[in-house]
C-alpha cells in the first residue's frame, strides 16, 4: 500500500468515527431520562476535541454502566447549560461536568446553581480533562462535589499543595533547570479533598484513538524511519525551553534516520508512525501526550522521559516493557534509542505489549468499573 493511500484511508476512519462520537452526543443530548432509570448521569460538557476524548468511553460503554449500575446517560453542551438555556434531561441523579482551563469563579456559581436548580441532590462530580497534573480547582471546588476525577495524577500525594515556580510540576522542574522567570504559585488542597481523587482515562478513549487500538494489530515487519520526532517547538517559555532541548537530542543523533518537523496533517503524521520503529514523545504541558497512544497504536516504541512519578489507568508507562523511559535531561537518550535500533525482538515485543496492554483495557468492562465511585457510591 502506497503512503498515500494510508494517509488517505487513515484520515477517512478518523472522519467517520468523529461522526459516530458526534451524533452520540446528539442523541444524549436530545432526550429526556427514562422514568424507571434508577441510576441517571447527566454529563455536562465540552464540545472540543479534548474534552471529548473523556467523554466518548461513557458512550460507548454505555451498556456496561447500564447493566452494572442501572444507568441512563444523558449529555449537555456546557455553556447552554451556565446560560440558562433548554435542556432535555432533568432530575439526575449524578451530575458530572467539565469546565474550561480558565473558568471564572462567575460561571462556577451559575453552574452550580443550574445543578442545584434542576438536579436537587444530585451526587456531583467535577471531569478534568486538563493536561497539567496540577489540582489547580481544588479550594474552589471542594465544598461543591463529592469526587474529581482526573486523566493521571502525581503519584506522591504529598507533592500536592506545595509552591512551585510556575502552575505545574513541569514548570516548576524546567524554569529551575533553564533559570527562566516563573512567578511562584501554590494552590491549596483542603482536607479531604485528596480522598476525592478518581483516575480516569486519558486520550485513549477518544473517539479517534479507541476504535483503532480494538481493531488489528500493527505490524512489526520492515519500517523505513529509525524514529520518529515530529512535535512542536513555540509555545510558553518555559515550554518552548524543553522542546528545544528535545529537538537539540534529536539533532545530535549520529546514524540515526529521523522523520521531524512540523505542520504535517494528522492522517499523514499517524501513517508516518506506522513507517517508525520508534517514536519519541517529549512532555507537552502535561506529561502524558496524545503521541504516546498514537505510537501504541502505530506499532512504534515509545521513548519518553520518565514517567515513574505519575499515575494513570491503563498504564502504558512500565519501563522497558510497555515504554522506554529516558531521563528528564535526555542525556541518556542516544544510548537508549541505540539499544532498541540494534535489538528487532526487543522492539517487537514492547510495543506489542504496549499495543496488548491497551486492547485488552478497551476490550472489558475496566472503563465502566472505574467508574464505580461516581455511579455506584
């Protein structure tokens, strides 16, 4: 098959499964909860891309939830829920919602007050769809829900509620690291608030990632490119300051064949991590990355740095079994990507393992038991 043609027929099944996630949205968002329902969710969401990829899984394992805990699901858009407009489904029993990155303390009050309105006792709970591992909500949320859930979390809690140079861990890591200016910033965690925490599921169950990660498996046979290092340089200092160190290791790679560069369409950069042995994924403004899963599932190693201090569900990030991790500097990165370039089993096997972990995850009702706290408690 030409590369072409695989750009094409990838760029096509994203289209038709962006389709099927938006007229589920619809169909949610168009009807009232059944009478008899004695479990009923009402997600209150965010159109975008992002956002979304948390969303799907409630839909496509709609049947799981229903048969384990009862439930009817229902959706509705965000921001005609804070602006008073109609919505079809009323008297929730569970209320779940997302909110911008940047949302006021203006629009959490019309918020909650629409909750209160039309889902009195409704069991609540916030659905972070963020990057940043940051608890950034925590103080202003706290008193108003009873769980927060979140894509991956600091596996140390106690890192929590501490000052940092900059919003995030990240930041705080890389403005030190780069001596870059970063404000001081502490956002508080108030008692309990920990024991609050849910993990849910990351870009892996967005409606362009899942389906692929449960049909056919990719082939390990022969692949053009040695790596692929295609990722973004401009952002926010700090951000811009650790993707160029990353492009800088790419850059002194010696007898190494690298694919880089940027503004390629997504259908091209997914067919060309299908031509990679390995793929290598910097953070972005958060640890985990959309890439991570597109190199799963593209049947590309994944080398990222270490990934050790986070948590997640399903976990991808074991060493050397379902990833590579590298150290944060990236100095021991030449001396990784060799080992794997010189060792086909070794590459076979992690990300077939990777690929597997997935499937597998995707493949059970481990979405719907996840979300045991939310509609079972």
């Amino acid at each position: 098959m030409s590369f072409l043609l695989e750009a094409q027929i990838v760029r096509v099944r994203r289209y038709f499964n962006r389709r099927k996630a938006d007229r589920l949205r619809a169909q949610a968002m168009a009807r009232p909860f059944s009478p008899d329902a004695r479990s009923r969710l009402l997600l209150v969401t965010q159109p975008e891309r992002l956002p979304q990829s948390q969303i799907y899984p409630f839909h496509h394992y709609a049947a799981d939830l229903r048969r384990l805990y009862g439930t009817d699901l229902r959706e509705a858009d965000l921001w005609d829920f804070v602006a008073g407009r109609p919505v079809a489904a009323r008297g929730a029993t569970v209320v779940a919602f997302q909110t911008p990155f940047d949302v006021s303390d203006a629009e959490l009050d019309r918020l909650f007050a629409r909750i209160n309105a039309d889902h009195p006792g409704a069991r609540i709970a916030c659905l972070d769809w963020f990057a940043p591992t940051d608890l950034r909500n925590a103080a202003r949320l706290n008193d108003r829900i009873h769980l927060y859930i979140k894509k991956h979390v600091l596996r140390d809690r106690d890192c929590y509620g501490k000052p940092t140079l900059g919003d995030t861990n990240l930041t705080d890591y890389y403005a030190r690291r780069l001596r870059l200016e970063e404000p001081e910033r502490l956002f508080p965690i108030p008692p309990g608030f920990l024991d609050k925490l849910v993990i849910g599921p990351s870009f892996i169950t967005a409606p362009t990632v899942l389906p692929a990660l449960l049909g056919k498996p990719p082939l390990n046979g022969h692949r053009q490119h040695d790596l692929h290092a295609r990722f973004e340089l401009d952002g926010t200092p700090w951000y811009r300051g650790m993707r160029a160190e990353a492009d800088a290791a790419v850059n002194a790679l010696k007898g190494v064949s690298v694919v880089r560069g940027t503004g390629v369409h997504q259908a091209r950069f997914l067919a060309e991590l299908r031509h990679s042995k390995v793929c290598f994924s910097p953070f972005g403004y958060g640890e985990v990355c959309w890439r991570d899963y597109e190199a799963v599932l593209s049947g590309a190693v994944l080398v990222k740095p270490d990934m050790s201090h986070i948590v997640t569900d399903p976990d991808i990030f074991i060493p050397w079994e379902t990833y590579v991790p590298v150290a944060w500097d990236l100095s021991d990165l030449p001396d990784a990507l060799h080992r794997l370039l010189g060792d086909a089993a070794l590459r076979s096997r992690i990300a077939t393992q990777a690929f597997e972990t997935l499937r597998k995850w995707l493949g059970s009702d481990r979405f719907a038991r996840q979300m045991a706290p939310l509609l079972a408690g």
